[in-house]
C-alpha cells in the first residue's frame, strides 16, 4: 500500500518535472508590434483586431471585401492609443491561391515590419443534414475554415476553431471536419515550432442543429476577443471561452500540450467528472433529435391526412 502511495507521488512529481518547460515564459507584450488579422473585417476577427489595437498593437487587417475592411479600418483606428498607431487593409480571399496570400503579407510586412502575432479568424458556415449537403460545400468548407488558416510564418499564432471542432454535431458534417482539421494542425505545429456568415447559415439550418447549438451560451464578439487575446499572448495553447468551452477543452485536450501546471492539474481532476456532465449533454441532443424526428412524422401523417 504504502509503495503504492509512493509510487504515485514519485510519479506525479516527475510528471511536474517534465511539464515545467512547457510553461510559457515571458507574455508577448502588445504594444508596438504587427497583429495580422485575416477575417478582420467582421465579427470575432474584427473584435480581436480592436482590442489588440486597445493594447498598441499595427494591425493588417485581411478579407475579402474592400468596403467592409476600409469601414472596419475606421472602427478600429478609433481605439488608438496613441499617434503612430496604423492599420493596413489587404483584399485577397485566403481560400484560393496561396501565392498571393503569401506576397500581400509579404507587402504588409514591408510596411510595418515582420509578423508578431498571426490571427487565423477568417471562416464560413453551413449546416444541412448530411445526404442534403452539396459535396462542393465540404470543399469549400475546408478551404476557407482550413486552408484559409495555413500560413508558414513565424511568431505567434492564433487558430479559431469552433466547440464544433472539439465534438461532432449534428447538421455539421461539412463544417465540423473543416475545424476539427485547424485542432490538428495546431496541435502538430505547435511540436514543430521552436517558440521559446451566419445569416447563410440560419437560412439552411436544421432544427435539431439549432436545438442543439442553443444549448452552448451565446457570447458577444468582443467579450471572445478580450479572453482570447489575453490568453493567446500568454502563450496559451487551449483557449476557451466560458464555461461549457472551459469544460470541453478540458475534456478534448487528448495529447495536447499544456502551458501551465494548474491548467495539467485541473484537466487530470476534472476529466472523470466532465466526462460525466458529457453524457448528460449527449443524452439531451439525442433526445433533441428523436423528438425533432417524431415531430416530423407527426406532420407528415397530418399532411397526408388532408
Ligand atoms: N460566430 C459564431 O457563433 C462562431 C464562430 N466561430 C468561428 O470564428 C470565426 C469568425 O466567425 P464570425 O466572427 O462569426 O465570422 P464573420 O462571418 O462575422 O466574419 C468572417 C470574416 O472572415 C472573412 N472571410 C470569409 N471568407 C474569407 C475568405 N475566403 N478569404 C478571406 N476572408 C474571408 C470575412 O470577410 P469577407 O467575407 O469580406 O471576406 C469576415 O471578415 C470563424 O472561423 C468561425 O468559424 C466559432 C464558433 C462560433
Ligand atoms: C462537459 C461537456 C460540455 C459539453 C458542452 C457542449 C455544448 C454543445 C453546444 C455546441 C454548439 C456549437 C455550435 C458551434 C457553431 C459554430 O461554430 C458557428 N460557426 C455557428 O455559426
């Protein structure tokens, strides 16, 4: 028994050991360095840009659409912190061809030096039963949620996937893969680096995906973009925002590295426990989509019936 003990605390002293160089060292300090944000224009990206440009970042913003980048430029240079502040605009669709992508940062870097922190938040949605899904979206899907967000480059880099990523869906099948594939590439890169339209969606989606994404709290853009900036230049690999996301990294961080002890400590106590709360859920969207099927049912028997 008492070997038994020992064993454990041995073990769980090496397993300290050997998670203390994974800590992050030093927070990237915002002020004064180049945050590239590709999906700037809207929404979370756009949210981000503003609040590292609240911390005195450069910013490049990069999408599509010129008006809507040069509407959101004004947006953000309104949260300067001081004079020398700049924000550039790119047009150029991330999903296409890579070369261009890579010499309009290229450009950008020209302007206001070299890369620090690359924020990946460009991506498109669309939900819709499987067999009703055109096999063209999942190309699509996957070239702008994944391709999009593929670029060699140094520094810090931010990936936004979705707690689609984390757990497949029903009515996701095109969109999940698309952002369980970012998690992949994240979690290989970050072994390779050396670092000391939702309108769309709404008009297509089914109501068990509905149902089932409600269940997840809706939060603003810009309360996502203060705990993601926070996180990320503190160089943290898993981040989530509130508390079902906190639980499910918790719950999906598999191989993934951690960057601090308490965040190893909390995801070994927690797991069992999580894993539990999990069951619930699923038994609940399972319940979501029989009962959505035997409405269904019920509906067409009426409508037969007339
Ligand atoms: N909103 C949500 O509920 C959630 C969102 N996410 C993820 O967060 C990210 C941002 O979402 P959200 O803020 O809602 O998105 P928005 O639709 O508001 O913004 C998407 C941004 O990406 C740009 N973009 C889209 N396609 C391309 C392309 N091919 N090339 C270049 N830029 C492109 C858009 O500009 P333009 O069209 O002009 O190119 C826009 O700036 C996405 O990756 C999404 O999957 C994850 C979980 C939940
Ligand atoms: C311990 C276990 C906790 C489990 C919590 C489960 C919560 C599930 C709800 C998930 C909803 C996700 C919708 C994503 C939509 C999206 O990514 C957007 N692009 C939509 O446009």
């Amino acid at each position: 028994m008492l070997l038994v003990v020992a064993a454990f605390i041995v073990a769980f002293v090496l397993l300290l050991y050997m998670m203390s160089p994974l800590i992050s060292p030093k927070p990237l300090k915002l002020n004064g360095t180049h945050v590239v944000v590709t999906g700037g224009s809207s929404g979370i990206g756009k949210s981000i840009a503003m609040e590292c440009y609240r911390q005195g970042a450069f910013i490049t913003l990069v999408a599509r659409d010129e008006s809507k980048l040069v509407q959101v430029k004004k947006e953000v240079e309104k949260c300067a912190i001081n004079d020398n502040q700049v924000v550039l605009c790119i047009s150029v669709d991330v999903s296409k061809d890579y070369r261009q992508v890579e010499s309009v940062i290229k450009q950008c870097q020209e302007k206001l030096g070299p890369v620090d922190m690359l924020v990946n938040c460009p991506g498109t949605s669309f939900s819709g039963k499987f067999e009703e899904v055109e096999v063209e979206r999942f190309r699509s899907l996957m070239e702008v949620n994944y391709l999009g967000s593929v670029y060699r480059r140094m520094g810090l880099i931010m990936f936004v996937s979705s707690q689609a990523g984390q757990i497949g869906l029903f009515g996701y099948t095109a969109y999940s893969p698309s952002k369980f594939a970012l998690g992949g590439l994240a979690e290989s890169l970050q072994m390779e680096v050396d670092t000391s339209g939702l309108a769309e969606e709404n008009r297509t989606k089914p109501l068990e995906t509905r149902l089932i994404s409600e269940t997840s709290g809706g939060t603003q853009p810009e309360q996502v973009a203060k705990t993601v900036v926070k996180d990320a230049v503190q160089g943290n690999f898993n981040i989530s925002v509130g508390p079902d996301g906190y639980m499910l990294s918790a719950l999906t961080c598999g191989m993934s590295p951690v960057t601090s002890i308490s965040e190893g400590l909390q995801q070994i106590v927690t797991m069992g426990l999580f894993r539990t709360v999990a069951l619930f859920y699923l038994g609940s969207f399972d319940s979501i989509v029989r009962r959505c099927m035997i409405e269904r049912e019920q509906s067409k028997a009426a409508d037969k019936r007339e």
